[in-house]
C-alpha cells in the first residue's frame, strides 16, 4: 500500500486540497458496513419494537451516519498530513496513516453502537418498569425490576464488547479492499497548482477571519434548518410558537447570508441576537417552564434536535464575539483546506443527526406517533 501526495513543481502545501472522492468512499463502505453490525446488535440484545423492519433501520441510519464517517475520515487524513507531511515515502507512515483511518471509523462506529444501545436499554427500562407496575414480573420482589434492568445493561455492555473487534477487522478490510482496487494509492491530499506571481491570490491568503466566518455562515445555516424542520409540529401544538420558529429560521438564514458577503460590525452583532435569544428562550423553557402559552410554567424535556441547534447557536454566538472581541488573533494566517473542511462536515454531521431527531421514524420504526423517549422529541 502507498500513498500518493506527490507536489508538482513550483505548487505550495499550503495549496493542498481535500480528496473528496477518496474520503466519501472510504467513509461510505465504513458506514453501511459498520451500520450492518449496528442492526445486528439490536436484533439480538436490542428493544423489540426497533427490529421490525431491520432493513429500513440499517440504510436509514447508516445514512444519517454517513456525515460522521466523512468528519472522522477527513480527520485522520488531516493528521496524516501535518504529522507526516504531504508525501508519505517511508513503509511506516503508509502503514501509520490507513490505521489512523480504520481506527476514526472503528470510533464512529462504536460511538453509533453506543448511543442506539443506550436508547434501546431506555426504552426497555421503562417497558420493564411499567411491567412492574403491573405486577407482571414477579410481584413481591423489591429487587426484581433492578436485577432485570442490571441484566439488560449487562447484555448491551458484552455486546458492544464483542461488536468493537468486529468492527475493527470490518473497516481494516474494508479500507486495505478500497485502497487495492485505487492501484495500492490512498491520497490525503491533493496539490493544487498556482502560479509564482500569485495570479490566484485567494488561494493562499487569508486569515482566522475567514476562518470563523465560515463557522458563523454554516452554523447558522444549520441551526436555521432544524429551527425550519420543527416549523410544522409546533404550529399544530401552537400557533405562535410556530410563527416564532419561521422568523427564527428566516433571521438566521438573512443573517448568514449578509455574513457570506461582508463582513460587519451590523452583522456580527445580529449573530449574537440570533444565537444567544434561542439559547436563553430554550434554557427557561426547559429548567422552568414558558411563563406564557399553553404549557406555561411546565418545564419541557430536552430533545435530541434542540440540543443539537443549541450545540451550534453557541458555536454561532463564540465565534460572533470572537470577532467583535479579539481582534489582534483574527489577523494570524488562515488555517489549511483541510482544517476549514472539518468544520464543514462537522456542522453538517450535527445538522443531519438533528434533522433526523425530528422524526422519530428514523431511530423507531413504529415510535412515529408515541413518544417512547425525549431523544426523539422535536424541539
């Protein structure tokens, strides 16, 4: 196996751009295969009413995982890169470097593992309390519903045990199988030529200035499309909370687009109203209630989807005072091409996971109309 990052005369690592084709691929086969064992695990230790239709679960999971996959790929290449540089001659930097990426995708994997174990041993906890209450289990014993409990948490922990080496030598294969049918080639990077009399100045100038608005522009983006995709479920609870999302949605979709095309002290400022009012608005909805509307003074459950828009309004607001606060770092040179994709697909790896958040269909088949668990609860 080798990798191929030969830099053509008179180009610049800092030129270097992202082989995408090579990333998508790589995380593709790592994500449906990983998202095969996933399905497996459920059929055997997980909640029965999440195995009904095991096919539908495992592309419509390994779908929403997929960005993930791409985020730890790229991050394993991008660490090949700076750690080895751009050409990777020697046998153990080759070697060093495929590892990296079948250990990114194992950890994806297994963090994918973990989290649908942890919902299925909440659903069957409470099928088993609610048995319980009945008198179903085995009444008279105070300890029966712990030690039934203890016993599922047990068999979620030695599955996930065993599911982790399996999904080590899946993704080992399956990366040495991608990197032979390439001709033996994996690319962390491709050199992107310039000319000396840096006719295509923007390629290599910038600052963390740049850097942060790209952070501001997909931030916003982001948290407006899960804000978008609750629109309609709020508006049949109630309409003004409705109203709000949609204006909501519209204020950071305006002000990301402004962002886009100048820089402002007006736009930077409208950043922090639009990710700070949600985030002061969820955190009183939730500790103690709405003093107003139809549930007034009822604190709600935290849902997937509002913890995955409140994750990026502060990842909005910091980089909003950033740029209104620390001047002097904003002037230090632009991070690479690779460092600015991370940020990419990291915010739309949390967009996609809130955005399936929103329908509970896509982590329980037959949960669509019940509320089995606030994981799915639409903010």
């Amino acid at each position: 196996m080798s990798i191929n990052t030969t830099i053509r005369p008179g180009s610049r690592q800092g030129q270097l751009t992202v082989p995408w084709s090579m990333i998508i691929l790589l995380a593709a086969v790592m994500a449906y295969a990983d998202g095969f064992w996933l399905t497996t695990v459920r059929g055997a230790v997980g909640a029965i009413e999440r195995t009904q239709q095991p096919f539908a679960s495992w592309w419509r999971e390994s779908t929403v995982a997929l960005p993930v996959f791409v985020f730890a790929v790229l991050a394993a290449m991008t660490l090949a890169l700076r750690r080895f540089g751009p050409e990777l001659r020697k046998p153990k930097s080759v070697a060093m470097t495929g590892l990296l990426i079948v250990a990114a995708g194992t950890v994806a994997g297994m963090a994918q593992i973990a989290v649908s174990s942890a919902y299925d041993y909440q659903l069957q906890s409470d099928q088993m309390a609610m048995m319980d209450s009945m008198h179903s289990i085995c009444a008279g014993t105070a300890s029966c519903l712990a030690q039934g409990q203890q016993s599922t948490l047990a068999a979620h922990a030695r599955a996930l045990g065993y599911v982790s080496g399996l999904l080590l030598v899946t993704n080992l294969v399956l990366v040495g199988w991608v990197v032979a049918i390439r001709g033996g080639r994996l690319k962390v990077s491709i050199p992107r030529s310039q000319p000396e009399d840096d006719a295509a100045p923007h390629l290599i100038r910038g600052s963390r200035a740049d850097d942060l608005r790209l952070l501001l522009v997909v931030g916003l983006l982001g948290s407006g499309a899960i804000h978008a995709a609750v629109v309609p479920e709020h508006l049949t609870e109630w309409t003004a909370a409705g109203m709000f999302f949609i204006l909501l949605t519209a204020a950071e979709l305006a002000v990301a687009g402004m962002l886009a095309t100048r820089q402002r002290r007006t736009g930077l400022l409208a950043a922090v109203v639009v990710s700070l009012g949600p985030l002061l608005l969820w955190a009183c909805s939730r500790a103690v209630g709405l003093p107003f509307g139809p549930k007034a003074g009822t604190p709600e459950s935290i849902g997937l989807p509002d913890v995955v828009a409140c994750v990026l309004e502060v990842g909005t607001l910091l980089a909003a005072v950033a740029f209104l606060r620390v001047a002097g770092w904003l002037r230090r040179p632009a991070a690479s091409l690779h460092v600015r994709a991370l940020t990419v697909v990291a915010v739309i790896a949390a967009t996609v996971i809130g955005l399936a958040g929103v329908a509970p269909t896509w982590f329980d088949v037959l949960g669509g109309a019940d509320d089995h668990s606030t994981m799915v609860m639409p903010r």
